[in-house]
C-alpha cells in the first residue's frame, strides 16, 4: 500500500503492514542494540505488530514472542514474519524461569477489562507476575508497558501530568499498575536491572481504540459520552516505534516516558468530525468535566520527535474503516469510565 497519507487502509494486511513499518531511525537505533529481544505477553493488541516491526528493523536479531497463544492463528501469523514463539504462562514462576534470557525484553502482560468481581486475578497478573518477570529478566535491559491511569485526574487546561505527577489513581485496576511498575522498580533496584517504564495513553488502530468507540457510536446513532470529554491518542506503529526506541534509554533507576499524541483531543469535536463523514448529527450524553486522565508528553518529543501520524489522519482513516464495515476487535475502550472499574 501507499506510505502513511493514504487516503484509506483496504485490508487487514495492509493496517498490519503499516503498523509494522519501522523508521529509519528505529532501524539506526536498533543496529546499536546489542542481542536480541523477548516479548513477554506478545498476544495483545500491540505485541504482534510490535514484535513484526523490530523483525523488520533489525532482521539479523532474534525477535521472541512469549505468551499463552489462546488465539488461534496468532502464533503461526508470527512465525510467518520471521518471529520465533515460545508458549509460556507468565503467571507460572517455574515457566518463566525456563525462558531463555535475551539481553532485552519487552513486558506488554497485564489484565485489565474484567477486573471488577475478579481483583485477585487482576493483581497477580499486574503485580506478580511482574515481580516473576523482573527477577527472572534481572540481566536483560527491559521496556515496561505500564499505563497513564497510573495518575490522578488532571486538570485538562493545565497541560496533563508529567513523568514527576505523583502517582494516586481512582480504583482497584490503575493502583494494581502502579504495583506493576514498583514491582519493576524493586528488582531494579535490587539487581541493577536497567529499565524503561511506558505510560502508555490509547494506542489506536482501525479496528479498536478511543476513535474506533467513537465513530461507531457515531454511525450507530448512539449518544457518545462526554464525562471524560478529552483524551490522548497515539497511533499504534507510532507508539511501537517509540517503546522499541526506549530500549536504548534503559537505565537504573527507571527511565519513565508518557506515550501518547500530543494534542488535547476533544471527544465533542471528534464525534463532530465523524458526524461529517457520515452524514450524521452525532448525539452526546453528559457534559465535559475539567479533569480527566491527560498525560504530558513533551518529555516524548524531545527526545523521539513528534508522531508520524496526525490525528486528523487518524480520524480518517477510522471513519473510511467503520464506513466500509471493516472488522471491529470487539474490544471497547471504557474510556468513559471515571470511577477506575472496569
């Protein structure tokens, strides 16, 4: 397909091959990485295309995906880029310590939809299976995908939180990822681990995300709902690239970056642009609150530059997507969720 300004994504291929185009610079950075890489919990939304793209950069490493491989299908599209694949239960300490131990990893594991009636499973994936994890990987370099639900509420004209916002987020689900990465911080702490921790905001593509949500209610003529009535997103291939390139800034203590596009994006305004491409006057309940989970990503900029993808690129091609009854994951964001429950 064509490069990035594509009017349209026609396949699923073809959004999977744009989601894995690596960069020049991610190509430079990663011939500097010494050894190979683990993906630990590769079979999420982000890990294939993830793991596809650092095959793409670096063809001459090793690239490892690691997950439970329910799936099906997943395990042999991987294989066919040139991935090896390893089935394992992170939960399972004996397992994970019978993984062979690259000199860096890439934790993507964590639970988070289903949570409420089902803490207990939420906190041992968030929690400790890291704490496996850390101690297991303690001589890799290792980029840890963690969440900007790890921050309190914001105010949305103050320039959302920075890297330095103290962490104290609403419910059961956001503390657990704070676990996550205190549990990354001890071993680092303890064993010297060099460590990159990703405060990931909505990653996007055609088939889920917080525009997916909103260009289907849009379509469907469902009221889209305003309570968390501005947001962060980021383009998937986008966000890969960044999270592969963190590799590289592994330290001790942690390195910590917000991940996520720039712009304060209003769900009133996104909802109106899909309502023009539809030809639809969307519906809107509630009203916008003036605080809301809005991260800082300057620290991102300066060091990685701005996002390939523009929003408005996004909004398009998601609206083209929905409109032509491309496939849906099924997998809705809740970005209206206030309370932590989920």
């Amino acid at each position: 397909m064509n490069t990035a300004l594509s009017a349209s994504i026609a396949t699923e291929e073809d959004l999977e091959e744009l989601l894995s185009r690596p960069s020049d610079a991610l190509i430079a950075e990663l011939g500097e990485l010494e050894g190979d890489i683990s993906f630990l919990g590769v079979g999420g939304k982000m890990g294939p295309t993830m793991a596809r793209m650092a095959k793409r950069a670096a063809p001459n490493k090793r690239i490892i995906g690691i997950a439970r491989f329910s799936e099906p299908g997943l395990r042999e599209k991987l294989e066919s880029w040139g991935i090896e694949t390893v089935q394992c239960d992170l939960l399972d300490a004996e397992s994970v310590d019978t993984l062979e131990k690259t000199a860096n990893a890439v934790f993507m594991a964590g639970r988070k939809f289903g949570s409420s009636g089902n803490e207990a499973l939420t906190w041992a994936m968030n929690v400790h299976c890291p704490a496996l994890v850390a101690q297991a990987f303690r001589n890799s370099r290792i980029a840890v995908f963690s969440t900007a639900c790890v921050y309190p509420f914001v105010n949305v004209l103050h320039g959302g939180a920075t890297e330095q916002t103290p962490l104290d987020p609403p419910g059961e689900y956001a503390n657990s990822c704070v676990g996550r990465e205190r549990m990354f911080e001890h071993f680092a702490k303890v064993h010297g681990t060099k460590t990159s921790i990703i405060r990931l905001s909505y990653a996007i593509d055609m088939r889920y995300g917080v525009l997916h949500d909103i260009g289907s209610a849009v379509q469907a003529g469902r009221p889209v709902p305003l309570g968390n009535g501005h947001c962060n997103v980021i383009w998937q291939g986008d966000a890969n690239e960044v999270a592969l390139r963190s590799l590289l800034h592994a330290d001790n203590p942690p390195f910590v970056l917000n991940l996520s596009g720039p712009e304060l994006a209003s769900v009133r305004s996104m909802a109106k642009q899909f309502g023009e491409f539809f030809g639809k006057d969307p519906e809107f309940e509630g009203t916008e609150q003036d605080r809301a989970w809005i991260v800082n990503t300057s620290l991102q900029q300066q060091l990685f530059g701005y996002p390939r993808t523009p929003l408005p690129q996004l909004v398009n091609w998601t609206a083209d997507w929905i409109n032509r009854g491309g496939r849906s994951l099924e997998k809705p964001t809740h970005f209206e969720v206030r309370d932590g429950a989920y």
